[in-house]
C-alpha cells in the first residue's frame, strides 16, 4: 500500500516520467487525466519540448522540465540524475510511474534514493533485443538496474514478460501483466468516427489508387528494425498479385532502403508525415508488421479499430498483437516469403480479409479499453491489484491463458 502520509487537501501525488514529450503525448493519452480525476495530483515530467508541453495541457496535469539524451552520455546522465534527485525530494510524490529507457533508470534510481514508497516501470519494450557486440551488456544492465529500482515492473505484452524473464531481467514476483496487454488501451469510438467521417473512394483517388487495387498498409519508421527490409524483398519479389498496392505512412530513417522499392514506384505510395493517420486507415485492407521486436504494436489496435487485419511477425511483443488465423496472420522475422503468401492469400479472397478485420474489431472493443489497463495500474499502484485481469507473471496462469 501507499503508505507515505497525506497532505493537507487529502490529495495523492504521482509522478510521470518519459525520456522525451513524444512518448507523453503519444502513450499516456487520457491517462494521466483520469488519475487526476480521480484524487492524484500528477506531474509529468520529460525532456522540455513542445509535444510534452501540449501532454500536459492536454491532460490538464502540472510539467516539470527535466533535460535527458535518449543516448548514453556521461556528462549529461550525471546531471539529469541529479536534477531527478532534487525534484523527488521537493515534489515528495506518494508513487512514481516511469517508463521510456533513459526515464526508466534515471528516475528510477532518483525514486529509489528518496525513498518514494511506490515505484512504477513500464517496460514497453526490449532495446538490447537484435543488439551485439560490447553494447549489450551496457543495455542488459541498464535495464536490470531498472527493474531493481523499481517496487513493481509492468509489461505491455505476455511475451515481453516472459522475455525479461528469461533474460533475468525481472523479478517475476513484482512483475505485472494488465489484461491482454498494451500500455494505454485504444479509443476505438474515436477511430471509427474518423474512419466513417473519411470518403474512402475520395481518398484513393486522391492517392493514384483505383478503386479494385488491394492497399496493403505499412505505417511506423521506415527501417530496418521495423522490418520495412522484409517488406521490401516481398514487393520485389515479383510474385505478389499484380492489383497489390503498398501504402507507407511514416518518416523514412533508411533512405537507402526505401530506395530500394524504385522498381516498384507505381505500386507504392509514401506520406512521410500527417497528423491524420486514422483516415488513411480507410483505404487500406490489411496492415503489416514485419518487425524485429516490439513491446505492444499499438498500430495493430488502431487498425483493428477500423476493421483492418494485420499480417505481424512472431517477434516480441508483435505475437501478442495478433491471433494467428483468427485476427491476421503471424509469420516468422524476416521471412519474405510467407509475408508474401498471405498478403496474396487476402488480396486473392478480400472477404477472408473482411473477416477478420471484423474479428478484430471484436477483440479490440472487448479486451483493449483504456479505462481497464489504467484502473489496473491504480490497483498496483495503490497496492492492492484484485482484478482478474491484473497478474503476476509468476502466476502459472498468464502463459497458459487465452488472449
């Protein structure tokens, strides 16, 4: 239980912390409201920059800014750990929730020094996964710091979970799963109202897309740990249906990759940039993750809000996303072949498709509500998790139940 004493108001305070304000802006949507709603006084705190500003505005909860590099630095991590240690000791919050890696062990740490009764990390995902060389044990420890600083550690996904685990990461007996995973749940009312407000056969005709193409959908960073590579070999293979048209929306961080899909230029369509995602979803008629690693894919929530079926990979975090066969498809990291058996298998039979997009939408509405994944992080936080849907990875339930 919370155990540090109340203030004057009756009040409790909570602190949020996040490497960058993106990752405010984008993972804790109506979260950080809705514990300040219900009694917490909530302060974020993040790298000083516009998206954290508009977080906290948007969330209407205090900001305190606190200078972090995402990188390793020797000189800048002493002092942002310093900065952290004086900021607990004035705000002297009841509990802190921190997640993003840097934030992760930076606040963590500062957390554990002054003795904050309730230490929160969220782990949305494995960075030292894929990682080789003299670096991976610097990232191994770094997040085992994280880990141990903390009084509970919450996974986004079962299969990250079981991950920690097994790279003795984590203690599984403070270590926490919500429901069927992800860190903040989805909207779906919201994604469906823009999905219908948006004239589809408008859209792909604006785009260069006739209306008896079928629009495979890629949205995430353009690189090589998303597996966009994966991707590529499969529209250059030559064998995928000629009416197949790719849909990319998302910055290009390998310009080099991308330009390896010039042979393909009337097949695919790039939008680096727009700040209305959920329209595009409209128009596409399955998404695809070919990813190296993931804590939670939230797109795959998004799309499955539209009706839209997704073709992910066994990786960490993406298995989770997807009930093969029943909601999409699961193929194995970096197989291009079977990515592009499926992509065919519902370009050849769109109701197939149509199907578990609907499916999908099912899963989605039932198990993915934002207010349950935050009331789950309430019980932990207050110490007294009593849902069924909040358990412990020690637990020899979670591995063995159905998502």
């Amino acid at each position: 239980m919370v155990t540090k004493k109340r203030r004057l108001d009756g009040s409790r305070s909570i602190v949020y912390g996040v490497t960058v304000g993106v990752s405010a802006y984008s993972l804790l949507k109506g979260q950080l409201q809705w514990f300040s709603t219900r009694g917490w006084k909530v302060t974020l705190v993040s790298d000083p920059d516009d998206k954290a500003l508009a977080a906290s505005r948007r969330e209407g909860v205090n900001f305190e800014p606190l200078s972090m590099r995402r990188g390793i630095s020797l000189v800048q991590d002493p002092f942002s750990l310093w900065c952290w240690i004086r900021l607990l000791r004035r705000l002297s919050p009841d509990a802190t929730n921190v997640g993003t890696p840097k934030a992760g062990l930076l606040g963590g740490f500062a957390a554990w020094l002054t003795r904050v009764p309730r230490r929160v990390y969220v782990v949305r995902g494995l960075r030292l996964e894929g990682v080789d060389g003299p670096l991976l044990p610097v990232l191994w420890l770094m997040e085992r710091l994280s880990t141990t600083f903390a009084t509970d550690v919450v996974v986004v996904s079962e299969s990250l979970g079981r991950e920690l685990v097994r790279r003795r990461l984590t203690n599984p007996k403070k270590t926490w799963l919500i429901g069927s995973g992800s860190s903040n749940g989805v909207d779906v009312e919201k994604i469906e109202d823009r999905v219908s407000a948006t004239d589809a056969g408008q859209l792909r005709s604006d785009l260069g897309i006739s209306a008896d193409s079928f629009v495979v959908g890629f949205i995430g960073r353009v690189n090589r740990d998303k597996g966009f590579d994966t991707l590529v070999r499969a529209m250059t293979s030559g064998e995928l249906a000629e009416h197949v048209r790719l849909l990319v929306i998302g910055p290009v961080e390998d310009t080099a990759l991308a330009g390896l899909l010039g042979s393909q230029e009337s097949r695919v369509i790039f939008i680096e940039w727009t700040n209305d995602v959920w329209a595009y979803l409209s128009v596409i008629d399955t998404l695809v993750l070919p990813t190296r690693r993931e804590g939670f894919p939230n797109v795959v929530l998004e799309a499955a809000s539209a009706r839209v079926p997704t073709i992910t990979t066994r990786a960490t975090g993406a298995t989770d996303s997807v009930l093969d066969g029943e909601t999409g498809y699961q193929v194995d990291i970096d197989d291009s072949v079977a990515l592009t058996r499926r992509i065919n298998q519902f370009a050849a039979t769109p109701e197939l498709a149509r199907e578990m997009g609907q499916r999908a939408y099912e899963r989605v509405r039932t198990e993915f509500k934002p207010e349950s994944i935050w009331q789950g992080l309430a019980e932990i936080i207050e110490g007294r998790a009593v849902s069924e849907h909040v358990v412990r990875l020690e637990q020899p339930n979670v591995t063995n139940r159905k998502s």
